[in-house]
C-alpha cells in the first residue's frame, strides 16, 4: 500500500457509521458515495477539485453521460491493480453510467455510502467486482 493509499483508508475508516444522506459529505452527519469521497478529499487536500452539480439519484440513468468516470478522470490516477486505498466506480448494468464509489480497503473488502443505511464496510464479493467499471488512485500529497 502506498503512503497516500493508507491516508485515505485511514480516513475512510473515520466515516463509516455516517448515516446515508443523497448529495451529503459531511462524516457523522450524512453522505452518500460521491459525498464520502468529496469528504476524504477534503481531509486529505483541503478543498475540493471542483464543484459537483446537483443530482438526482436516478441521475445516471436518466442523462447517459459517463460524469462520474471522467470526473474521476481528471482528479484521480486511473490503475489496472487494486491497492489498499483505491477509489472503485461501479456501474450497475451495462448499459448503464457508472454511478457507484468506494474505497477498496484490501483484503477483499471496500468502505462505501450504503443507501439507507450508513458509511459500512463491505465484502468485495464476485457481484461487486462484476460492477467494478474503473480504478483510480488518489494523487500523492
């Protein structure tokens, strides 16, 4: 695991418990995936890359558009192989955007907003990894 990798599963771990908020991003209060990975940015570089837009939860399949991919495009490294501290984007179906985030926490397993419920660590499972659609490594420090 790299040094920035165990800064931001350091971090994630703080958030699990936060409740599940759509368009949330602040821990212990509420978030939902995109808003616990603006809030480990936040910790980690101070402030956020760009604004995110408003959106509905049903936004990807309404508007078709890969924003959550080329969003994490611009801002994070994307990798072939998983290490401990990686951002995961999964997309539910194929004909489907990428509207899912997680943190891949190693050993089989991922920090991720689950819809209501709470920020939980999850096994990464055959059916989670099916839905893998990009890895991305946060920039150094």
């Amino acid at each position: 695991m790299s040094g920035v990798g165990e800064k931001v599963l350091s971090v994630a771990e703080m958030w699990i418990g936060t409740p599940y908020r759509h368009q949330g991003s602040r821990r212990g209060i509420g978030c939902d995936c995109l808003g616990l990975v603006r809030g480990i940015w936040r910790d980690l570089y101070g402030s956020e890359p760009e604004p995110p837009t408003p959106y509905a939860p049903d936004w990807a399949e309404r508007c078709g558009e890969e924003r959550l991919l080329e969003a994490a495009g611009r801002h994070f490294l994307p990798v072939d192989a998983m290490q401990a501290g990686d951002l995961l984007i999964f997309r539910w179906r194929a004909a489907y955007a990428a509207k899912h985030a997680g943190i891949f926490c190693g050993e089989a397993h991922f920090i991720h907003a689950y819809e209501q419920a709470a920020v939980i660590r999850s096994p990464l499972t055959p059916s989670w990894r099916r839905r893998i659609a990009g890895i991305f490594r946060f920039p150094e420090l």
